[in-house]
C-alpha cells in the first residue's frame, strides 16, 4: 500500500514532508524536520477506533516523532504504522500550534 494511503486509512490524515519551502511559508525555523498535517480526514473515511487523539491534533500541526525516533518522511511513518499490530499503541511527539 503507498505510504500516503495506509497513513490516511490508519490515521484519518493526510501529511507533507517540511521542506525548506514548507518551512518558510509556515514562519518555521528552517531546520525543523516532521510532518506536517494537511488535511484531517472525516471519521467516516478512514479506520475509526474514535480515538481521542483527533480532538487534539488539527491541521498545521508537526508530526515530530513516533516511539522517540524522529520520523522525517511519509515512509518513515507509514513503515511505523506497517509493522505495528491491532491493539499496539504507538507513542507521537507531535508539535501542536495554537487553533
């Protein structure tokens, strides 16, 4: 499955690597690497388990790392998702801005 793909079926969202561009358009420091969240698929879309996580999270938000590791890319996360289990939980920094 593409990374793209088993990231919104898995999370309901839909992230953009941070490129130098992306960086300057969001007013970030230019060496922040993560992913940031585009878009926040409808619950109905994707594999609910109504997780409280989507209350928090929004749009604009930096995924900066899953269990410790820094995840930079679209693969890196989707690899995370790929080998996890039902049931495993996975532990996000996530850096949340004010919505």
């Amino acid at each position: 499955m593409p990374p793209q793909l088993l990231i919104q079926t898995r999370l309901g969202i839909q992230v953009q690597e941070l490129t130098p561009n992306l960086n300057d358009a969001l007013n970030l420091r230019q060496d922040l690497k993560g992913l940031v969240i585009n878009e926040m698929m409808p619950e109905a879309l994707f594999v609910s388990h109504k997780e409280n996580w989507r209350d928090v999270i929004k749009r604009g938000d930096i995924i900066m790392k899953v269990n410790g590791q820094d995840v930079k890319s679209t693969q890196e996360l989707a690899n995370w998702l790929a080998n996890s289990r039902s049931g495993q939980s996975l532990e996000f920094l996530v850096l949340c801005f004010e919505h």
